[in-house]
C-alpha cells in the first residue's frame, strides 16, 4: 500500500505553541575566512554583526579594524563640515550617558585646571628654591652645590616647544628643557667620609611626602567588586572630562596644539590608502591599537568637543593616534625614524604631533575592552545610522 505525501505529514507543517519559549542561541559565525584586502569588508554586514553581537574587538580580523576606523573617520569629516548637525549628534551621545550640556554651563565657573579624570590626588606641588634649601638647613646637611632657578633635584627634564615652529607668535608653551642636577662629581671618592647629622625622629618636610606602611596598606586594600570601576563608563568622570574641556583657558591651549597637526594642501591620497600604507610598512600594528585609535578620536572630536576632524589634519592625527598607542599598548620595537618615513613626515615634526596628542587627550590612553565594546556597538553604529540619514552616500566624503 502507497502512503502518500499527506499520510506521512510531508505537506503538513509541524508546529508548536511552545516552540517560542525554547531559548534559541544567538547566530555566529561558521567557516568564515578571514578578509585579504579591504576590499573583502562589507560595511553593511560588519555593522550587522557589530549590532548583533557576532563581532567584538576579539573577533576582528585587522581589516575589520581600520575599515572601521576609516569610516568612522570620513563620518567625522562630513559631521564637522555641518555645525548644526554635529551639534545635535552629540548631544544625543551625551543624553545616551545622561550628561546635559545646558547643567553643564552653569557649572563652568567652577571648574579647576587641575583636573585628573580617574579621580586620583592632585602630584604634590613643587618645592620652590627656598623650601629646598630650608629643608636642607633644618636637617643640618650641607649643600653641595647652589641650585639655580627652577633647578631642583628630582626633577625630571621637561620638554622645550619651539615658538618658531609654529606660524603664531602667541603660542606659550615655555617648558624649559634642562639637564637633571648630577651630584655625582661633587660627592666624596669614599662613601663613608660621609656624615649626616639627622635626628630621625624628626618629622619629614612636606615636600617629601607622607609616609604609608605596608600594614595600613594591606589593612585599607579591599578585594571586593566596585560599584564604579575605572574599567566601565563613568558618568561622572566623563562629566568632569567634558567640564574641563569647555573652560577657556584650555580651549585656547587646545587650538595651539592643534596647529601642528594641519597641511597647507591635502596629500593625493585617501585615507583608507593612508592607512594601508601603514598597515603594509608597519604590519605589527595590532586591532587594538586601530580600534582604541577611533575610540580617542571618538572621544575627542565629539564627547569632549576638543577638535573637529578636517581633510587636512585627519593624515597628522591618524599619525599621532597609532604611533602613541602603538608604543603604550604593544611591546614591538618600531623605529621612530622607519614610522617617520612611513607617514611621510620628518623626524622632529612627528614627535611635536605625538606630544601634542598627548596633551590634547590629558594623557589618558588606555581605555578597558568593555569600554571598546561600549563604542563599537554603540557609538560607532549611531554615528553610522546619524550620518547615513543625514547625508547622502559620498557627500562631503573626503574619499575618491
């Protein structure tokens, strides 16, 4: 006897009014080869995997990485050239992190320049001259020798900017560079023809600092979960970021050192080939260093609102962003001068736009892979839904 297709339930579907209940794993890849070029990388299907959770900076091939970093960077060009628009994109990320900038305004005046955003003490301040020498007196130790203005032992040499390398003869960024105090010509041949009068159960001089024993410290130290790691968005620490950044004096600090970073003529070259360039000559460059690299401009350009992003100083920027955090976050050997000549820039101008970055950014370089994931998944993809809505594809892009 034949069964038909009916009997054996072929054309019947099977259904369940359970089925919806039944947790489902979360789609993943399979199989899939990594990119040769870049090319290969569809913007549209690494935004869907970013929005889905099927990529994260650990799942990134290092095309992945600068195809999102060059996006996010001809975004921020086409964002900065409309005021209006990139005014109102960053207030939406900063309403996203519950920070309103009308509250902040009122709050300007209040703001100290000498702010450190992971809330750690202010450095001691320096010892003048005199402080110095009366601490000497006080413990009966003879000078070996007279210390000339701001020349104190201890201090490490700052360094020195060239007010002629910039076209603006306001620029005063006076840090001396100046040789740290050798005592070692002056000491004795033998160590023991030395004699210190101390009373050692005099207190130490404030200059010196407290003393903290290993006792109270493993009494304080505490291994239990925080409730506000530094590893995780902060809502207050980024408040304070953005108040420091809106106080005039280092606004005005800021747009000196971004004069270094801008051309007379852009280069015949985009910057996706710009950054292939780097990524052929410099192949030790890690996903990190491109992913934390878009994070800081991120940051820079629309959190902190400490610069805009235009064809002519993006080439700079990108510079100064791989190469400081190449040499904070991988331990490979690269030769300043080998990078010089990859970026097609001298010697002496990429260390002035390293130290410049670094001023700009306070410093602060390395973020948490939590906080990467935050922008991947949330920073970079509203920037990409923004500018997709408001501009049409290639306008005001500096790609050709």
């Amino acid at each position: 006897m034949a069964l038909t297709a009916t009997a054996i339930g072929a054309t019947t579907p099977y259904t369940n009014k359970y089925v919806s209940d039944i947790p489902l794993k979360r789609p993943a890849e399979t199989f899939v080869d990594d990119p040769n070029t870049l090319e290969e990388v569809l913007v549209e299907d690494l935004e869907f995997d970013l929005a889905h959770g099927i990529k994260d900076i650990n799942r990134l091939h290092v095309f992945h990485a600068i195809t999102i970093f060059n996006t996010m960077l001809q975004d921020l060009i086409r964002l900065s050239s409309n005021k209006e628009l990139f005014d109102q994109f960053r207030e939406q990320r900063l309403l996203a992190y519950q920070i309103y900038l009308d509250d902040l305004e009122k709050h300007l005046p209040e703001t100290k320049t000498g702010f450190h955003d992971d809330d750690l003490p202010l450095p001691l301040e320096t010892p003048t001259e005199t402080s110095f020498l009366e601490f000497l007196l006080d413990y009966n130790v003879e000078p070996l020798r007279t210390f000339p203005k701001n020349d104190f032992l201890g201090l490490s040499p700052p360094l020195e900017f060239n007010k002629r390398d910039y076209q603006d003869d306001d620029l005063k960024l006076h840090l001396k560079l100046e040789s740290v105090v050798d005592l070692s010509s002056s000491l004795p041949s033998e160590v023991g023809d030395i004699v210190l009068d101390i009373d050692l159960t005099q207190e130490a001089p404030a200059e010196l600092g407290a003393f903290i024993s290993t006792e109270s410290l493993i009494q304080t130290t505490s291994f239990d979960v925080l409730a506000d790691p530094i590893t995780a968005h902060s809502k207050e620490r980024l408040k304070k970021e953005v108040l420091y950044h809106m106080a005039p004096k280092i606004k005005q600090q800021a747009e000196h050192l971004l004069k270094c970073f801008g051309l007379v003529k852009a280069p015949p070259i985009t910057t996706a080939q710009f950054l292939l360039r780097i990524k052929t000559y410099s192949p030790l460059v890690s996903v990190s260093v491109y992913i934390h690299s878009a994070y800081m401009i991120f940051k820079l350009c629309v959190l902190l609102d400490v610069m805009k992003v235009t064809p002519l100083n993006v080439y700079r920027l990108i510079l100064a962003l791989i190469r400081c955090l190449t040499k904070k976050l991988e331990d490979i050997h690269l030769k300043q001068k080998n990078f010089a000549v990859v970026g097609g820039v001298a010697l002496k101008d990429l260390c002035k736009i390293e130290v410049s970055f670094l001023y700009l950014l306070n410093f602060k370089l390395v973020v948490s892979e939590y906080i990467l994931n935050h922008f991947l998944t949330k920073d970079y993809l509203a920037l990409r839904a923004f500018c997709k809505k408001h501009f049409h594809e290639g306008e005001g892009s500096h790609e050709v």
